[in-house]
C-alpha cells in the first residue's frame, strides 16, 4: 500500500508514501517487487537525541549495523514460524529509495529484508 515509518513510541506505522514502492528497495533481484513485505532498515541521527553525547556518524553506523543484525534475525525467525520465507539484502538501489520514501541526507540505507511466498 506504500512505503510506512515505524514510530516506536506509538508502536504504530506512519504512512508516508502511497504507492507500490518494493522495486525501489533493490538493483534487480526480481522476486522483490513480489515480496509480501520488504523492510529497509535506516540509521538515523534522532535515535541518539537522548545520549548525553553523539558519537561521530560511523561510530553511529557501526551501532546501527549491530542492531539492525538482531532485528534481521528477530524477523526471520518470526517468519520461519509463520512457515513465510525471508531474505536479508544488501542490494538496495539507496539513493532512489531515500528519493521516494523522502529520507533526509542524515539517514542511512543499512540493509533490507523481503519476507512473505519468496521465489
């Protein structure tokens, strides 16, 4: 139905883009735009606005790339039990999707995940 932020305080999605959006989660891979569901994980500097101190952007990467690791996991696991396939990617096309899904330039593109019929 489109592209939607997660707010975590509200643990609620926050639409913000209408549309079929998934091919813009990869460079090609062709079972994407089929996917039931593709995440994109993204660092972003507002979850460090509670740390007494920012660490410098790859510090921040770094951590992020950490968690984004056990959320991947967490997810693939949980569509394991479901009996749905999942695939974690590195393959994004970043700069198009920061385009459509109107990420500002502090934001990064860490990683994606199909999950659903994957063929």
């Amino acid at each position: 139905e489109g592209i939607s932020l997660y707010d975590p305080a509200n643990h609620k999605l926050k639409l913000i883009v209408k549309g079929d959006h998934r091919a813009a989660t990869t460079t090609g891979q062709g079972f994407v735009s089929k996917a039931a569901l593709n995440l994109v994980y993204v660092e972003t500097p507002d979850a460090w606005k509670s740390a007494k101190r920012i660490p410098p952007n790859e510090d921040r990467i770094s951590c992020a790339n950490i968690a984004v690791g056990a959320m991947v996991q967490s997810v693939a696991l949980a569509a394991q039990t479901e009996g749905l396939g999942n695939c974690v990617r590195g393959s994004i096309n970043h700069d198009a999707f920061k385009k459509i899904a109107r990420l500002s330039a502090d934001k990064t593109v860490l990683l994606a995940q199909s999950v659903g019929a994957i063929k």
